[in-house]
C-alpha cells in the first residue's frame, strides 16, 4: 500500500535556526497538509495546500512558516528562525480527488527537538 | 471556527467488552468525520469515517454513529482485544462541493484506551 514518507524521522536544531521538513505524497494524491503534536496533546492543522497554492492555514502558521512544492514529488515545511515552543512531531498528509479529497492519509512524522 | 470536544480522555475497559467514545462539534457545516487510531510513536491511521448523509456506518467491530441535530458523533468498539490499546482521535471537516480547495481536519483531545487482560 502507498505511504506518505517525511524526513528526516528526528531533527535537532538550535533556537533560531531554520529547518525543512520533507515529505514525499502518496503519488496520485493532490491534496497535501501539514500538522503538528506537541508531546501529549492533539493533532493541530497547520496548513493544507492544493493546485500550486495554499487552501488554508492556521493561526499558528504565521511568517515563521512557510510550505512549497519544489517539484513534482515532494512538499516541504520550512520553518525559520525556530523558537523552543516549535517543538513537536509534524505530520505530513496527502488526499487524492476521487471520490472526495478524502481521507487524508498521514506520514510517520518528523519529530523536531529545538534545543 | 470548528471545535470538537472528545470525552472521555482516559478509558479502561476489559477485554472482550465494548468501548464508546463521544465527540461533539460546534460547526453545522461540518459533514465528514474520521476517526483516527495513534499508536505510540506512531502516525495517526484512520479506522473508519463517516459522511453527514449517513447515521450509522459499521466496519466489522467497530461502528460509528452520527446525530446531527445534536453535533454528536461516537465510536464503538465490540468484543475489544489486546491490540485496540491505543489513542483514539475523533476530528471533523467540511467538505466544500467540487472539492476546489483542501479540506482540513480540526481534531478532538484524543482518547487514551487501555485493554485489559
């Protein structure tokens, strides 16, 4: 079964630097999100992106935060200058067209420790 | 905007019985609604969804029913097993028609269940 892959699986970064986080789409899929767990909490949207642009984003995707889909396959989370409250595990997920843009199927997530 | 409240955080149950979880929602046009199961470590994998035209739809032991006069949905677990352990996340989403735009999912707090043995 096609899966959703984020990388790296664990990035540790100093505060105030700047990361991306990858992910590589189920292939057929068009419809792509990021979201966030913080340790023991709920599963937050960040943001969700469709046709070359953004759909919707949250309140906690401010100037910080930026997505992009370099090329055909991938779709990337930067983050800058990165603050101790960024960390979490940040989900990647994709949904394709037919019959709906749903269900969103979810990558393994990249846990981001910032230190 | 949408908020969906899950209850109960923390459920035990022994094994072979049934588990229920409740969520509510607060948006009327909310009218797609998964269910997810989170391992720990793991990502969030979804067990079953239900759309708003329906009010019940069941997957072997699990079922979902829905009221949407009330903006209620629930989970039902049958006959659980060792490895229904997990948390389990409710969420709601609206589906805008023609699907012109990504369509996010707002979570509830999770459920933590635990399966007797």
């Amino acid at each position: 079964e096609p899966e959703v892959t984020q990388t790296p699986s664990h990035q540790v970064t100093q505060m105030g630097q700047e990361v991306i986080l990858r992910c590589v789409p189920i292939s057929n899929h068009l419809y792509f999100y990021w979201y966030r767990q913080i340790l023991g909490q709920k599963v937050e949207f960040l943001v969700s992106f469709y046709n070359n642009e953004i759909s919707e984003k949250s309140e906690i995707f401010d100037d910080q935060f930026s997505v992009e889909r370099p090329d055909g396959s991938n779709f990337t989370l930067k983050i800058r200058s990165t603050k101790l409250e960024d960390s979490a595990m940040y989900f990647c997920a994709s949904s394709d067209r037919a019959p709906s843009n749903q269900p969103q199927h979810f990558g393994d997530g990249t846990r981001l420790s910032i230190l | 905007g949408e908020n969906v409240e899950q209850h109960p955080s923390t459920l035990s149950v022994q094994e072979g019985d049934s588990a229920v979880i409740k969520c509510t929602y607060s948006d009327s046009a909310s009218n797609y609604f998964p269910w997810y199961k989170q391992e720990l470590g793991k990502r969030p994998q979804l067990i079953i969804d239900i759309r708003s035209n329906v009010g019940e739809k069941k997957d072997q032991r699990i079922a979902v029913t829905l009221n949407k006069t009330a903006k209620h949905f629930s989970l039902h677990i049958t006959e659980t097993q060792p490895e229904d352990s997990a948390v389990y996340f409710c969420a709601a989403s609206i589906l805008e028609r023609g699907y012109s735009s990504a369509s996010k999912i707002i979570f509830g707090s999770g459920t933590r269940l635990s399966i007797r043995p």
